[in-house]
C-alpha cells in the first residue's frame, strides 16, 4: 500500500551478559521480471537493552521498527529483506545477539492490519 512495515525482532543471548543490542533491516520489493540487484531502500535501526539472563526472550521495540522497502511495492510482489546485528552494526552486549524470530505488521489494505 505505499506503507512502511513494522517490524519486531525477538532475540535472546548467552551467559549473563549486559548491553545492548542493535538490529539493523531494508527490504525491497521485486515483481516478476525484475532484476534481483534492485535498489534496497535505507537501513532501519531499533537497539533493545538486554536483562542479563541467559536465554531470556527480547524485543525490540513494542511498536516495531518502521522499514520502508526500496522499489515500488504493489500487490503481488515479492518483498526481499536483508537483516544485520551481531558483529555487523554496533552493539554493547559482550556476545553476538541470536535471533529467534521476526514479526513483521503491515497494512495489506486501507484499516486492515495483518500481524
């Protein structure tokens, strides 16, 4: 619809470890025939605080990281993501975040939310 998605990421680490960690997503949409090297659009960044238990769940962000995909996307179109964390954006946790699930919340239609 020409609107941003949100998106959550769940996550958790090892040891007792404190910090924070940072997650770092874009997405393009590519429709049939279209080139795979289409233009991603910019990078969205959420950080979360981590509570310093082992293997406790956490989130970024109740209300999700907005990612506006590059491209024009329409119904229809596939929509590639390209996720970073760890060793690849700044973090302050003292081991790498390990990523347990992605919840992506979009508006498929005018007042319609889908989760």
């Amino acid at each position: 619809t020409g609107t941003p998605f949100a998106v959550q990421f769940y996550w958790s680490a090892t040891g007792t470890t404190s910090g924070s960690a940072t997650w770092s997503i874009r997405a393009v949409a590519i429709d049939h025939d279209e080139s795979l090297n289409a233009t991603f659009g910019s990078f969205a960044t959420g950080t979360q605080p981590f509570t310093a238990t082992s293997y406790d769940l956490a989130r970024t962000t109740s209300t999700g990281i907005l990612v506006m995909p590059g491209g024009t996307p329409a119904p229809g179109e596939a929509i590639q993501w390209e996720v970073r964390a760890g060793s690849d954006v700044s973090h302050t946790i003292g081991t790498d975040p390990i990523l347990r699930d992605v919840r992506m919340i979009y508006q498929r239609r005018t007042g319609v939310t889908e989760y």
